[in-house]
C-alpha cells in the first residue's frame, strides 16, 4: 500500500468495521483495518453452533480472505491497549499503530447487570468460543446422565435455564428444544425426556420487546407448543451452582444457566479513556464523530449517539454506521462537512423452530411458514462466503428433511467462563 495517503485505522472486524473498509476500498486512502481475531463472525447464526445444528467454521470466514481483494487495505491482528490522541496513534501488545482518521468498532460484550453469580455460573453467546462451549456442555450433560445411576442426582443435571427474551433467547431456546426433543431423544433411549426442562425467563411482560404484540404473544405460544417453559416478569435475583433465585422469592433447580439477557458496550471504550453513556458506550455526535476528536468515528454497539434516541443494537445498525462514518471521512478530505447519521430499520426477522418465525418488516408483520422463509433467505445472503452459504443450506436441509443434527460433537475447547 502507499504511505502518502490518510490513513484510515478500522477497529473491529464485525459488522461496523467490515462495511466501513468495503466502503472505503479502492478510494485514496490508506486502510488498516486491526482485530484480535483473524476471523469475522456471522453472530446471528451463533446460537445455532451452540445448538449443534450447524459447524463453527461455517459462520466464520478469515479477514484476510476477505480483504484481499482492495489494494488499499491491510490487516493487523492486534490487541488494542489505549489510544494516543494527541500523537493519534494506538497503543497495542506489538508496535504502535499511527491513524490520521480512526474508526472504533469494536462491538459489544455480555451484560450481566451486576446480577451476582452470572459471570461465575452462567453460559453466554457473543463468541464462537463461547458457542462452542455451550454446546460441548449441553452434549457432556446428556452423556452424565446416562451413567448417573442416582435418579435424583440425573433429574439435576438436566433442566436447561435461559434468561433473556429478545431475539437470541428466544431462537436458543426453540433450537434447543427441537435439538432435545428429536437427535437427542434418539441419542439416549435410556433417559426419561420428561425429566428434562428448558425454562426461558424474560423480566419484561412479553418476549421480543420492541415488536408488535401480536408477533410477541405468537412466539410466547409457538415456544410453549415446543415444549419451553416461558416465564414473564421473572426478574433474577442471583444465579448459583445448580440454581437460579428470583426477585420473587422463588427458586429454578437447572444444570445449564444460559445469560442472554442483555449486552453493553466493549470494554475498549473504557480503557480508552473516551467519554462514555449509558452500557459503558462511547459517546458521539449526530455525524458519529466523538466530542472533542473530530478525527475519531464510533460505530455500532460501542458508539452512543446523543440525541438520536435510543437504536437497537443489532446488526443493520452497526452496517448504516459503519458506511456513514467512511463516506464522513472522504467527504471531510474533499473538504466537505459530514453527514448526520439517520438509521433506516429495515425490519426485525426472529425464527422460532422449524417453520415458525415472526417478522415485521416495512410496516407489517409476518408469522409461520412465511415469516421463517424469509428469515432463512435473508441470513443465508448475509452470511459472507459462497462456502459458507453451502455448508449453512446443507445443513440446514439435513436438518429439515431427516430431522438429525449432525454437528453433536464434544470437541475441545480453551475455558472461556471465569470460573
């Protein structure tokens, strides 16, 4: 690449981070873009790696594959540190990386609200790692329990509890039943499936919030038609070995805690030193740029746009952000003022098990069958890689014509909870 050029330093590689290099590809600038990982993640497919019904590596696609295409992008993969913005430059665990324009995104970690006992007990789904985990754990607990001899003991380690019910709850939850309730029954012949619970416990008086509520009383039934416990206005207390305690006094023996309750901004905001809002979100202007370092761009789940209202953290908005805060950059070097960010929602999609899903999209909502195609031609042409679109679909259909989960595999994996 040229050194005459801006430099333009990408942080994050998710969503935000990709679309603002695509963007910025092939323009007069030099771009780096830097993450700790050497792999983008599809994260709305990670709940389906951890119900078993699709393999790590097909939501998963190398960065320098993707960016080998622009000439004018490179890739570093690094730990950010702090960030120098008087001498703009960053500090990371190699040598120090100098920007003329610096654009953070680095997305969003696991909320637990101060809730004692999460972080210590509980499974999350933010990271392949973590999906991986979960669903190395979901498998070992069926393979104790068919050598448990001690009935009680066995009714213990089966009860499977997930605690939050916007979209990645609920669509846990409907996998995780249908993994339970059609492979795994085959699997274990031994075992009494009526001993075996999935409860899924939402502290709001409906799932999906932000949804119409005729979508959300549909996913409420359709997850109960599975089989799923569905709790509302169940606000938790404390999660401990074996245990979850509620604000109302009552108690959920589980062996499987599941937190997707919420998440908040990335640490990296924090260590940074950057003005920070509300979930420890970096806050920015109307034209993503941040309060006294017009050279810096917050997008996605880290940036919190003041008076913009509250936008959801999700994808499409991390995408529009990500775009915007590129094109603010070429038009600051031609002299021009930047933009103001306005977010275009382009709907909300949530499945709900094999041919159920709700969607809500340019105004009006859809259920059933409909609702469920939709879903699965919307991710299969989100997912980044003609590889992965293949191994997903495959998958996909074995899964629907034979009713099998092929990926019930325990493999090893690095310890990704404090515990």
């Amino acid at each position: 690449m040229r050194r005459d050029r801006p430099r333009v330093v990408v942080v994050g590689a998710g969503f935000g981070g990709l679309w603002a290099v695509r963007t910025l590809a092939f323009e007069p600038v030099e771009v780096l873009l830097v993450d700790r990982r050497n792999h983008h993640t599809f994260l709305p497919l990670l709940y389906q790696v951890a119900a078993a019904e699709i393999e790590p590596e097909a939501i998963a696609f190398p960065i320098r594959g993707l960016l080998r295409r622009f000439p004018n992008v490179g890739f570093e993969m690094a730990e950010i540190r702090r960030i120098d913005a008087e001498a703009r430059r960053l500090e990371t665990d190699g040598p120090p990386i100098p920007y003329d324009f610096l654009i953070l995104a680095p997305g969003s970690v696991e909320h637990t609200f101060g809730v004692p006992g999460v972080a210590e007990h509980a499974f999350f789904l933010k990271t392949l790692d973590q999906a991986i985990d979960l669903r190395n754990h979901i498998l070992a607990s069926f393979e104790r329990a068919a050598r448990e001899p001690d009935p009680s003991r066995r009714r213990r380690m089966l009860p499977f509890t997930i605690v939050g019910g916007g979209p990645t709850g609920v669509e846990f939850a409907g996998a995780l039943a249908e993994l339970i309730a059609r492979p795994l029954r085959r699997d274990f012949p031994t075992l009494d499936f009526r001993e075996i619970q999935v409860v899924l416990l939402e502290a709001m008086e409906g799932l999906l919030p932000g949804l119409p509520d005729p979508l959300r009383a549909y996913a409420a039934a359709r997850l109960r038609r599975l089989g799923v416990d569905v709790r509302l206005r169940a606000l938790v207390e404390a999660v401990e070995p074996g245990r979850v305690r509620l604000k109302d006094g009552a108690s959920i023996e589980t062996g499987t805690v599941v937190w997707t309750a919420g998440v908040k901004g990335n640490p990296l905001g924090e260590t940074l030193g950057l003005p920070l809002g509300p979930g420890g979100r970096v806050r920015i202007s109307s034209t993503l740029q941040v309060p006294g370092w017009p050279e810096i761009y917050g997008v996605g789940d880290l940036a919190f746009p003041e008076g913009a209202g509250r936008l959801p953290m999700v994808a499409p908005v991390a995408i529009q952000q990500g775009a915007l805060a590129a094109r603010n950059i070429l038009r600051v070097l031609e002299g021009r003022p930047p933009q103001p960010f306005r977010y275009r929602d382009p709907g909300t999609l949530v499945t709900i098990g094999r041919n159920a899903a709700v969607a809500h999209v340019f105004g009006r909502s859809f259920t059933g069958f409909p609702a469920w195609l939709l879903w699965l031609g919307v991710h299969l042409v989100r997912l980044i890689g003609m590889r992965n679109r293949l191994v997903v679909l495959s998958g996909w259909a074995w899964d629907y014509l034979f009713y099998e989960r092929a990926v019930r595999l325990i493999l090893p994996s690095p310890p990704v909870r404090g515990k």
